[in-house]
C-alpha cells in the first residue's frame, strides 16, 4: 500500500502517478480526465504529461465543500 502523501510534498511539476497519489486515484482516472477534459489542469513538456503543484492545490480548494468552504 502507497503511503498518502500530502498537496504541499509534491514537486513544482508533478508526474501523474505523484498526483494519483495525492488526490488518492488512479493514473488511468487522471487520463480520462484529461481526455474528457476536466479535472486537474496540465501541461505538456516534451509530450509528457505534468501537473504544477500550485493547479493541484487551486483544483482541490476550488472542489472543497462543507466546512469553512466559501
């Protein structure tokens, strides 16, 4: 089982299975998304897929429901 590790410990550019990780799903989910177009914004370097650290911290809080969510 992979250790949960938090939005802050991910590096400024992420590879997905660091994301998975993070937001606790799949590679293969994260690639749907993008096919599908949404979730967590992305870049291209070289052909290969990233996520920055800051799209994932803004697209968790932007989905953040409940408590002191504005």
């Amino acid at each position: 089982m992979t250790d949960l590790v938090t939005p802050e410990h991910l590096p400024a550019v992420a590879k997905a299975e660091q994301v998975a990780v993070v937001v606790q799903t799949t590679v293969d989910a994260l690639a749907q998304d993008r096919y599908r177009r949404r979730g967590i914004p992305y870049v291209k370097i070289g052909g290969r897929v990233r996520y920055l650290r800051e799209d994932v911290l803004a697209y968790l809080e932007a989905n953040r429901i409940g408590g002191d969510a504005a």
